[in-house]
C-alpha cells in the first residue's frame, strides 16, 4: 500500500494529510478514496508551546472542517460590506458534534472543535486573522493540489472491480506487478504557495554545526518545548590546553536556554561571577593561553546583565584575543548589532543565528536556529550582501559565531569552535 | 434580467469568475460600492494611487475593459473637488470582474504589508492599546478616512468609530484577498452581501 503525504506549512500553522492508497485503487472507480488522516497543529512561534494545539482526524473531518472555515470566511469578508447585526453564526451550529467558528471581537476568532480529535484540555481554541488566514491557505492549497491530481489523465483505464475467478487473479497480478514498480509518486511533501512553505527543505537548508564530537548535540534552542523539559548540554568537547581556572563557571551550570530566556534579568549571583572573572582577567597576562582555552571549552557560555557595558564585558572575557588593543570579534559584532537591532513590536522570543564569517569579516552564511528566526531574519539588519561589518579576522579567532536578538533589544553574542 | 454575454478573458481567474454566476442590472449598482470601498482601503494601506492601479491593469492586460473608468477614476482622486455630473458610465459585469482581479492582483503583491498591518492591529486590540501608536496604522487610518470622505459618493451616516471599525475590518479582508483564492473569494463576497441588501 503506497502513500503520499501532503504538508503545508504556512508561518503559523502546519496541515499534514497522509493518503494511503489502495493497491487497485488505479484501477478502481475514481469513487473510491483513499484512505486519509490529517494532522494540523497551529505551532504559531509567537505563542508559547503548552498553547499549540494539533487536531486530528479522517477524511470526513478534514472536509467538514474545511467547509466550516470557508463558510465562515466568506460570511466574515461579507459582513464588511453589510449593516451590523448580521450574525455570521447560524443556531445550527454545535449540533451534531460541528465544529464551528464564531468572532471574538474585531481580530479573534473562536474555533469549537466539535468531535475532532485535538490535544487541548479545553473545548475550543482562539485564533488570530493571520492564523485563520493561514489555516484558509493551507486548506485552500490542498483543495488545490487534489483537484490537480485528480484530472491527471489515468494510465491505465478504469475498471470496475468485480471478484471471483481467472480474471480476479489476473488482476491482482498485474496490481501487484505495477505496485512493485518504482512509484510514481512516493510520499512527498508538497510545495504551495510563497507565503505556505514546504517544511522538508527548509530543514534541509540548515546547515549542521561543524562540531568536531559527533556525539554533541546541537545547540538549537528548543522553541517547542517547555522549559522544564530540556535536557542540559553535554560538556564541550576536550581540547590539547590545560584546564581552565577554578572560579570559571561550569558550563553545565548555564543551560543555554535559561540564559537565552532570561535576557534582561538581573541576577546579582551571576553578576557577581562576572565580576571575579573581569577582575581575574585584567591582572592575567594576556599572552597566556587558557583564555583561548576559555573560548573554545565554553562556546556557548555568556550570563545576562541589566547594563550594557556588562553584556560587552562577559564576551570580552570569554574571547579576549593576545597582544592586541582591538576589541575581539564578538565585542564587535556585539556593538554592531547593539546600534543595529531593533524588535518588532509583535516578537516576544529571542532570535537566535549561526553567522559563519570569512576572513575579511564579513557574513559568508547566516543559518537561523528556529522558526522566529526565519520569520524575522529580514528584519534584523544583518548585513547579507558579503559586506565587511567588522575587522579582518586573524588566526586564532573562531569563524563561527552564534548571535542572540532578544526582544528586548539586547544583544548576545557567543563564539563557536571551528 | 439581463444575461450579459461572456468575454473572453485571457485570464483562467476571470474566467472562472465568469462562469460563477449570472448578474443582474440592479446588483451592479451596489457591487461598484462594495469595489469601492476595498479599493479605497487597499490604497490607503499601501499608499499607492491611481496610477498603480492603471499600470496593474495594464499589466494584467484589462486596460482594454477598464481603462476608462480608472483613468476618471484618477481624475477624482487628485482632483477632489472635480465632481462628474450627468450620465456616470454603469459599471457593468465585465468591469467589475476587471476590478476584482486588479484588486486581488495588487493585494496579492502588498501581501507581506498587509500581513504586518494585520498583525500589529491583533496586538494593539489584545493588549488594549491604541492602533495609533504605530506608524503604519495610524496612517493608514488617517488616509481611509480621508480619501472617504472626499470619494464615497453619498456616504452614509457613520459614525467615527464605525467608520474606523471599518477601515480595520477591511485591512483583515485585504489579507484574504491576497491569497491565492482571493479573487473567487471577493466575488462571492460583493455579491452575497447585495443579495442580503437588496429585497
């Protein structure tokens, strides 16, 4: 038994439909369907993961659902255009187990499930414009991509299934011989249009970090998951230099998420470790080489601080370069940014990128690390034309750098190991 | 009632709009209202003139169907006070779906500026604030109500309030109206609401 699945992937939606398709299904009647589940979960990266809701259900719901969200979509544009006080809700909705949409004031809208299988604890879920919007787009995408499909011309004509016989096994023969026969169409994920983006190759255009212990795991920040739930990071990997000295902090003591959500925080503990360490730093002679040790054990290491001059000061200790006045590289990537970045009003989460810089400073690939980032990476100001935004790199310094844009208009800055 | 003969249309939209459903003479009338306003709006929003809207015409190869009517259209627009009396040409169905498809064609490519517009407006209405804070809606608000006052020929009595209600419902439709469906979707829309309206 084949199947293809189609996925639309709209910014703050995803619909997933599995079609499995019968062995003789080419040559049944076309009034014969195939079997079908659709998943869709409204994983809006704005909005926190406990409120990401999946609804599932058969072909039968797919279609009821659709019909009820272009009936209320249509009702909705229609009312601009009409005096107040026509209800866009009718009293046959709720009955039967329907699902059904009402307004929420302007901007909002109330979705009831009705009897579709979903994963929320209540019986309803509000929605945005934009995620309605997004959810007609995905419906309408895969209404689009069925009619299609659907007036391809048949290989082979249509014959009514009958059983029983030398032709029956005649026919299951040739089914099996043209099921074993390379697909024509496998399970694919279906592109759509611009603003509903397959999700396949998306992943595919992030590039895995060049970590040299394949037994690390990445350092994505994990925006699907609550807090509570993500596992701490694995030690960084060993290197030829001497340890580090005592009072700098464990690594494994600042997991990388509770740093990037506490941005803006003021934590006298942590302050207080920084200011042992800038201390220790200035009186350490600068040639000595377990500040490099530093950059390349703790890569991802930074703690917040309410001041600015305290956010430049812990990257500065992490990644202060020998023998030289110029401020390091993720001193000034930090000061760039700083005068750069300013958040959109609407972004509630911090944007994490992957800058890989070439020697003459400048961007040679950016890779956003989650949805936000992708959604707002034309709004950060990263400089992508391959124009120099900070010194020539010398050396010894990493060119791989992790930049965090908090919403609150603060900048991180960590350096990543070749 | 009479049966308008169908154009042909180089466009699969237009004629999917064709075979939709028949028109009648006293719906026309209405649905040049209905036009208005969304075109009204999407201007504001994008702040674009009536020059945009000729050359996307053009583009879309309609200048032939509509380019009269845009080009008095343009007139009024930056002529306010220019009032056309007598005999104003009856919009008739193949214009209207000549105006639809420019609409659709141009909200389609302001998309991502009606996606923030609509977006911004969502926060300011959840977290109760002004719409006036940003930029962006408060201009666009100020040019809706502008180009209303001095365009909607014999406006009806609204207030401020619904008026500004309005322009925000109409940026929400804008959004839809972008989207790959947006002209069947505006079709229907322009005319289930004269079906409602007219006894």
């Amino acid at each position: 038994m084949s199947s293809i699945i189609h996925r639309f992937t709209p910014p703050t939606c995803t619909l997933e439909i599995t079609e499995k398709k019968l062995p003789l299904s080419g040559w049944l009647s076309s009034d014969i369907l195939p079997n079908c589940q659709f998943k869709l979960k409204f994983d809006d990266p704005r909005q926190t993961t406990f409120k990401q809701i999946t609804i599932q259900g058969d072909r039968q719901d797919l279609l009821q659902l659709q019909t009820v969200i272009n009936c209320y979509v249509q009702m909705q544009l229609q009312s601009s255009f009409q005096a107040k006080g026509i209800k866009t809700t009718s009293k046959r909705d709720g009955i039967n187990g329907k699902p059904y949409l009402t307004p929420q004031g302007l901007m909002h809208h109330e979705l009831f499930f009705g009897r579709l299988t979903h994963d929320s604890q209540l019986h309803s879920l509000k929605l945005s414009t934009i995620q309605l919007f997004d959810l007609a787009t995905a419906l309408a995408a895969y209404q689009t991509e069925t009619i299609v499909s659907g007036s391809k011309p048949q290989a082979l004509p249509k014959i009514i299934a009958f059983g029983g016989g030398i032709a029956a096994v005649t026919l299951t023969a040739i089914a099996i011989i043209t099921v074993l026969k390379p697909q024509m169409q496998p399970e694919r994920a279906t592109n759509t249009q611009p603003q509903s983006s397959i999700k396949i190759p998306e992943l595919n255009e992030i590039t895995p970090p060049s970590l040299p212990d394949p037994h690390q795991k990445t350092a994505t920040p994990k925006l699907r998951e609550p807090i509570a739930s993500i596992t701490r990071l694995p030690p960084p990997p060993a290197v030829e230099t001497p340890k580090p000295k005592p009072n700098i902090p464990d690594p494994a003591d600042y997991p990388l998420s509770d740093v990037a959500r506490q941005s803006g925080l003021d934590n006298p503990v942590k302050n207080k470790n920084i200011n042992n360490r800038e201390t220790k730093s200035a009186s350490i002679n600068p040639q000595t080489a377990p500040k490099t040790d530093v950059v390349e054990q703790i890569p991802t290491v930074t703690t917040s601080s309410p001041a600015k001059t305290n956010l430049v000061k812990p990257a500065q200790d992490l990644a202060v370069k020998s023998s030289s006045n110029q401020p390091s590289q993720a001193e000034q990537i930090t000061a760039y940014f700083e005068n750069k970045w300013q958040p959109p009003v609407e972004l509630k989460q911090s944007l994490e990128y992957r800058l890989v810089l070439d020697r003459n400073g400048s961007i040679i690939r950016i890779v956003p690390l989650g949805k936000a980032a992708q959604l707002y990476l034309n709004q950060t100001n990263i400089p992508v034309n391959g124009e120099a935004f900070i010194s020539p790199l010398t050396k010894s310094q990493p060119d791989i750098i992790r930049l965090l844009l908090n919403p609150d208009g603060k900048v991180q800055v960590f350096t990543e190991s070749k | 009632m009479a049966i308008h003969p169908e154009t042909e249309y180089n466009h699969p939209q237009g004629q999917e709009l064709a075979n939709l459903r028949v028109v009648q003479d006293k719906e026309l009338e209405e649905i040049k209202c209905h036009l208005d306003l969304v075109l009204l709006a999407l201007e504001a929003i994008a702040n674009i003139n009536s020059e945009v809207i000729i050359q996307a015409a053009q583009d879309l190869h309609l200048d032939a169907v509509i380019g009269d009517r845009l080009t008095l259209w343009g007139l009024t627009s930056s002529h306010p006070k220019l009032k056309i009396t007598g005999e104003e040409k009856k919009l008739d169905v193949e214009e209207a779906r000549s105006l639809v498809l420019i609409i659709c064609h141009l909200a389609n490519q302001h998309q991502e500026l009606l996606r923030r517009g609509v977006s911004l407006l969502e926060q300011v209405t959840e977290q109760n604030e002004s719409p006036y804070q940003t930029a962006l809606l408060s201009n666009y608000l100020d040019r809706f109500i502008n180009s209303y006052q001095k365009r909607i020929a014999h406006p009806q009595k609204i207030s401020a309030e619904s008026l500004s209600d309005l322009a925000w419902k109409l940026l929400s439709d804008l959004l839809f109206y972008s989207g790959q469906n947006g002209h069947r979707l505006l079709w229907i829309a322009i005319f289930d609401a004269t079906q409602i309206n007219c006894p």
